[in-house]
C-alpha cells in the first residue's frame, strides 16, 4: 500500500495522497462517506481517485461496491477512478508488485 502511494505521489498528478482516512476526512469534508480506502489521491484539479488492496477475507465485489459508495457521496465533477488491487504475493516484498 505504502508503495502504491508513494507512486502516486511521484507522479506530480496528486495534491495530496493520504492512506486510510475516509472520504469525508481525506476530501475536506466535501465527501460524506465514512467508508476508508486504503488509499485516496486527489487531485491537482480536485478529483478524488481512491485504491483498496484486497486481502484474503475481501473479495472484489464487496470492495468495487465500498468505493463506489465512497465515489458517488462526490460531487460529480469530483469523482474520480477506483480501482482494486489484487496483491499475487503475501510478502514483505508486496507492496513492491503494486
């Protein structure tokens, strides 16, 4: 996870990224969402992205259904892409893959 961010964050798309903070708390309060993502990036332009990285008791419904609720509690112009991450190694080295 810590990897997935620190990407984003490199890639100067981002005005911030912040790891395990709900929607409401990561987009000032603009999102009403008490859902947490593993990770949101917003925008320079103000739209929210938001990642989770699927563990083994998650299953990728479930997780598409919680980011879509988090998404859609944005104002429109606001809502971003979401994506989940299916980690293919449980190890030290994961967040390296992502």
């Amino acid at each position: 996870m810590a990897g997935r961010a620190e990407r984003l964050a490199n890639s100067g798309d981002y005005e911030y990224i912040t790891l395990q903070r709900s929607w409401r708390i990561a987009t000032g309060r603009v999102g009403s969402s008490g859902r947490i993502p593993d990770v949101i990036g917003v925008r320079r332009n103000g739209v929210v992205d938001a990642r989770e990285v699927q563990s083994d008791s998650d299953t990728f419904d479930a997780l598409m259904e919680r980011l879509e609720e988090g998404r859609n509690s944005l104002p429109v112009n606001r809502q971003g892409k979401i994506d989940v991450i299916a980690l293919k190694c449980r190890s030290v080295y994961a967040s390296y893959i992502f």
